[in-house]
C-alpha cells in the first residue's frame, strides 16, 4: 500500500503482542480494517492529482509527512498515553539515551534505513505513477502478489523453508502473472516494482527494531534533502506545480503528505491486538478495495485474459492465506500442547 512505508513484517517485528482481551482484539482488529480500507481508497485521492508528475508529489509527500510526522510524535510524546508510547517507542528511546556516546543511532541502522528509504521511495513513485496513469489495475497486481514476493525473498535470502502449498500458491500467482504478461504481449513492470520494492522494504525492515513511527522519521530524513532540492530546482525554472494550479491542487498537495502517516498509525495499533493470520487475511482488502476503484470508478479495461490472471493471483492468494492459517494453527496447538 503506498502506501506503504508500511509493511507487516516491520510492524509485527517490532511489536509486542498486548493481552487478548475482547476490548482490546476489537480495538485491534478495527484499527486493521480502516487502515487497510484507507490505503484501498489511496487511488481515489491521488486521481485528484493527474495534474502534477508523479516524482514531483513523492518529493511533496516526503516533505509534508515529514512536517506532519514531527508534529505528530511530539503531540504523541507529550500526551504520554499507551498509544502514544507504543506507536514512539518509550524504551526505545530511552535506551537511545543512553547510548548516544557510541554514536546512536549507529551505522548499522543508518545503512539500513537508507535502503529502505530507497525502495520505499520506488515503491511510492510506482504506485502514484500507476494511478495518475490510468492504470490501478496494475497497482492492485502489485499489491496482491507482494505477500508473495516477500515469502520469494524469504526462501531465497532468510533461507526460509516452505510447505508444498505455500509454493503452490507461489506457482499459481506467477501463472496469473505469466497469463496477464501474454494477454497484453508485455511484463507489467510496474506490479513487479511494486511488489518487490515492498517485500524488500520488509525484508529490511525485519532486521531494526525501530518503533514505526521513528523508523519513518528516518527514512523521511534520509529523501527529503533530495526532494527539497528538486522541488527547490523546479521552482526556479518555474516548472513546479505548487502555486501554478487552483488553491485546492496545492492544498491536495499538502494532504498527500499527511493522509501517509495515520494509516500506519492505525496499523502500528492493530499489530499489537490481533493475530498475524487476522492481519495476513486483512491485508488483502487494500488491493481488492484498490481493484474495483479501478474497474468501477476508473473504468479501466478489463479483458477476458487479464480477468483469468487476477483470478489465478487471487486463487494463489487464498491458497497462501489458507496454508498460513493452518500453520498459525497448528504451531498454536503444538505450544498449547507443550505448556499443558
């Protein structure tokens, strides 16, 4: 979800599970529906802004969720309620305080977050660039087979091992790919960035433990001298597009910043109260919701062949979600078995 500077893998690593109440499992479980029907809905927002080229609104979005971010985690800090503390990491800091004389944040989590904040940038960049383009359709795609790719990545990089029916899923999304390829006699570039440039992000992500919040402050610190730069530079020459439209594009402008960060907020929120196979079967409401806007509302094209596609990808797809259910389940038996 461009969405996306937020994975699952980073936010349920960094997360520790809250107890299972009922209150809290419906806190949670809200949270991770409105979330995920707010990413879906992205298209919708970014339809507004054809206007505008699509690396000129990630530079403005870098620049304003920054603004927002640090507003936000002040306000946050200050109010020092269990939400606030959770989504800004009150140990987390404070163990930063105390390290700061061997050069907090180190190296190490540096490095990280620049390649993060690398492929998320792409993953921004494509997703505003597939939807200012006419072509949801393709950012759907991307979004369904990204679990996917981040299992791919898991297997060929953690050296993961799968089930036969995770790598059958596998098999049957890539054949939807494969089919939507050959149907339009060529490689939908842009699902691919998409989805890799996610599952890498998560992959990265999985080695900090960084609150999420913060570990989005960084990558912003990281691209926002360059955006500032280029905005700056397209200013000069008078090609910026702040200013040159009607008060309510510069203003859309402003909100394609902040509308990226209460998602994840939400996210952060539900990664602690429900399960990572409720998550894993929610995740799929951001590209479906994604889906329909561009066949309903976008009125993309959507022939036979392409249909066929989406529907091995949404067969590959449940069939992931099935075998991680019973995975989830049968780990659970076998931990409940071992306490008792």
């Amino acid at each position: 979800m461009a969405q996306t500077s937020f994975t699952l893998s980073h936010l349920l690593s960094v997360a520790r599970q809250l107890p299972a109440t009922p209150a809290s499992i419906r806190i949670g479980f809200f949270s991770a529906v409105v979330a995920y029907l707010a990413w879906g809905a992205f298209p919708l927002f970014w339809r507004q802004l054809t206007a505008v080229p699509a690396l000129e609104l990630v530079c403005h979005r870098v620049i304003w969720s920054t603004v927002f971010l640090l507003i936000a985690i002040g306000i946050l800090r200050s109010t020092r309620t269990r939400v606030g503390l959770e989504l800004t990491g009150e140990a987390w800091w404070g163990e930063s305080r105390r390290s700061i004389h061997t050069g907090w944040p180190t190296r190490q989590l540096w490095t990280i977050s620049f390649f993060a904040a690398v492929v998320i940038s792409i993953n921004w960049l494509s997703f505003v660039w597939a939807v200012n383009s006419g072509r949801i359709l393709d950012s759907s795609l991307g979004y369904y087979i990204a679990p996917l790719c981040s299992v791919g990545l898991g297997v060929a990089v953690m050296k993961d091992r799968l089930t036969r029916w995770q790598w059958t899923s596998i098999l049957i999304a890539a054949g939807g790919v494969l089919l939507i390829t050959a149907t339009h006699g060529s490689v939908p570039w842009v699902s691919i960035a998409m989805a890799l440039s996610f599952a890498i992000y998560g992959l990265l992500k999985k080695r900090t433990a960084v609150p999420p919040l913060i570990g989005l402050l960084m990558e912003n610190a990281i691209l926002a001298p360059p955006a500032l730069i280029y905005l700056l530079l397209l200013n000069q020459s008078g090609t910026g597009s702040m200013g040159q439209h009607d008060w309510s594009i510069d203003t859309l402008i402003v909100m394609g910043g902040i509308i990226t960060v209460p998602p994840l907020m939400l996210f952060a929120i539900a990664a602690r109260r429900v399960s990572l196979s409720t998550i894993g079967m929610l995740q799929y409401i951001g590209p479906t919701l994604q889906f329909f806007v561009g066949v309903e509302v976008a009125g993309e094209t959507l022939s036979t062949g392409r249909l066929l596609g989406f529907v091995l990808v949404w067969i590959g797809s449940a069939v992931y979600v099935c075998a991680a259910q019973v995975n989830f389940l049968r780990n659970r038996s076998t931990e409940n078995c071992a306490v008792s």
